[in-house]
C-alpha cells in the first residue's frame, strides 16, 4: 500500500512507527490496564509536530497534507488507540475549527501551543439529550457585556480530562432553533469551568474521556468561534475532518489485529502444520487483509480530495463507515485465529477488538453514516 504515497508519505510512515514501537509498543498494555495518560511520551509527541500535523510551519505546526495526517494517525493507533484518537480529534475537530474559522487573533493566541502539543484541545458537542442530534444540544451561552455566560453539561468529551482549550457549542439564541447555535472557546481554569470523572472505557482507555461542565462560567466575548449562529456549520465542517481521522484509526487497529492474526497462524501448530495452512484459518486471513487494503484505500480517497481542495465530505463519510464496520470484523477475526488465547489479555487481540468497537459509535453512528452517504447519493 506505500506504492500509493508519495516519497514523503513513505518517510512520514517509517518515522512514525519507529517512534511508535520505540515509544508506545513497551506501554500501551499498561496504559490500557491501567486508563492512564502517558504524558512524558505525549510531550515527545508534541515536539515531533503530531499535534500540529496539517498545521502551518508559520503558527508551529508540520505543514503535512492530509494524506500524511492519516497515515499517523493510523500508525499512532496501530500501536495504541487511545492515542491515536487523542491526536486525531485534537488535530480535526479543535485545531482544525480554529484554522478555518478562528480570526487572525484567535489563531495566534491558541493554534501554536496546540500544535506544539503544550495544551490539549477538545470538542465539546454532545450532552445527555443531544449526539447524533446535534440540533438538540440545551447549553446555553448569553451574552453579558462583554462576556458570554455559559451553561453546560457535555458529556464522552474525548480529551476531556487533560483537555486546555475547549470548544463549546451552546445556544445564544434559545429561540432561534439551529441558527441559535455557535461555538465559544472556554479555558480549563476559568471559574465555573468543571472536570468531571473520567469514563471508565470499555476500549482507546489511555484516552481521559470526561464529562465538561460549565456553571456560570465567563467566556470573553472575543472567544466567539466565526460569527453567532454558525455553530452546525463548523461542527459540520469539523466533523468531515473528524470522520477521515476516526476512518484512519479504524484503519490502524485493524492493520495490527491483522498483523497479529498472522503471526499466530504462523507459530500456533494444530494437527501437525501451522494453522495458517487450514483452509478455515487461512480464509479469515484473506478476508482480514482484503477489508485493512479497501479501508485504507477509501481513507486514502477522501484525504487525496480534501488535498485537491474537493468536496470530502462524502468521501470521509464512507470510510468511517467501511473502515468502522471493517475494524470489528477483523478484529473479530483475529481474535477467532487466537482461540481461547484471543479472549485472555495476554495477548493484545482483545484490545484491539475492545479498541474497534467504539469506532462505529462516535464521529457518528454508522447508522448516521449510511444516511449521510443515501443523502448524498439521492441528491446528485
């Protein structure tokens, strides 16, 4: 599959796995164990640029496209998953929202010590009564001089509990329905502003995912993302991003649980041959790897669009949705190649199987993408 990258893309993929066995692979068990935060290698992380990937060298950041922006994320999550969805929401949907619709003051102050990794940002749309339906959040952010008051309970906040910049959608226009929402950047610190518990995570458990509530809590005025009222459209646009990242983690779960599923095939002997020689075994290999190669390739597409400056839209919604869907059924797979091996934490199959369910679920739903992807059929 580097046949399809550029040179460049090649050196990114050689760089960040060797980081990411020297670094993460003696780790990622334990952090998993134990849902910890590894922050000495994350500040290595942020000195390598993985957290100001697209960004430019001008505001501290690596100056990639977005080909090279999936590959680390997939190789970041082929050695550990709640890493790889730290960098990949922080770069998509928190970067990336300040980069398009953050005013010239507004980047200087917050893109370069996020893309630097020296603060952690966090995109704060789903509540108890509100995620797929992202039109029925309740926080609520009013104007008050020159301030925003700002109410909310937002919940499965991924970074939530290391999380520095947050942003926040609420509405400033209760009445005005979807056109009342907009998006204020709230500040850990600030008065008002509350971590909650951290999640206790089925899988990606090195990543803190909280609660973030808001009581009261002064945002400057000047803290308002674009204009009021825009807040569906940059989540919209963030979400695009997001969905390409999240299809690119999927991607690198589903490469290592591969990876795994044929090195067992190749050591474990049954009947006196490898089990890899089973027709049965050998099958489920093959499937393995045609579903990492499709899913790959259809992440690939939607980067190379948003590379060219096209519509991605689409494109990112059907990888999250078959690179997602693909995940669980490697996963799945390789764990059936380990056996009762597959099912014990010694071998790191279940992680991996643990790690990929969640991918159908956040940066929407499968079942939002199959009808994000019918929509866009139906309307051409």
């Amino acid at each position: 599959m580097d046949t399809f990258l550029t040179e460049k893309g090649r050196a990114v993929r050689r760089s960040v796995r060797g980081f990411c066995e020297r670094e993460l692979r003696p780790i990622a068990r334990q952090i998993d164990q134990e849902a910890s935060f590894p922050w000495e290698v994350v500040e290595k992380m942020g000195r390598l640029g993985y957290f100001g990937i697209q960004v430019p060298h001008e505001l501290g950041g690596a100056g990639m496209d977005a080909v090279c922006y999936c590959v680390v994320i997939e190789e970041i999550s082929r050695v550990c998953a709640g890493l790889g969805l730290c960098v990949t929401v922080h770069n998509s949907v928190a970067v990336y929202p300040l980069m398009a619709f953050g005013s010239g003051e507004q980047k200087r102050k917050w893109v370069p010590p996020l893309a630097r990794g020296q603060k952690i940002g966090a995109f704060c749309l789903t509540e108890p009564n509100a995620g797929s339906d992202a039109a029925g959040i309740e926080a609520t952010a009013i104007r008050n001089g020159d301030h925003y008051i700002v109410n909310a309970n937002k919940v499965f906040v991924t970074n939530g509990g290391v999380a520095d910049v947050c942003l926040i959608f609420a509405r400033t226009d209760p009445k005005a329905g979807r056109k009342g929402i907009s998006v204020v950047v709230a500040e850990r610190g600030t008065p008002g502003f509350v971590v909650g518990d951290l999640e206790d995570l089925c899988g990606v458990r090195a990543n803190p995912v909280s609660s973030i509530r808001l009581y009261d809590c002064p945002v400057p005025a000047e803290n308002l993302l674009g204009r009021e009222g825009m807040g569906l459209k940059i989540g919209l646009a963030a979400l695009d991003a997001g969905r390409m990242g999240i299809a690119a983690q999927a991607v690198g779960i589903s490469q290592a649980a591969l990876e795994e599923g044929v090195l067992y095939a190749r050591q474990r002997r049954q009947f006196g041959v490898p089990i890899g020689q089973h027709q049965a075994v050998g099958g489920m290999l093959a499937d393995m790897a045609a579903r990492v190669e499709a899913s790959r390739l259809l992440v690939y597409r939607s980067a190379r669009l948003r590379d060219q400056g096209k519509s991605f839209g689409q494109a990112a919604a059907m990888a999250k949705l078959y690179a997602a869907e693909a995940a669980s059924e490697v996963t799945d797979k390789a764990l059936q190649i380990h056996g009762g091996y597959g099912y014990s934490k010694a071998y790191p199959v279940e992680r991996y199987y643990r790690d990929a369910r969640v991918t159908r679920i956040y940066e929407g739903t499968s079942e939002v993408h199959r009808l994000v992807v019918a929509r866009g059929l139906l309307e051409e």
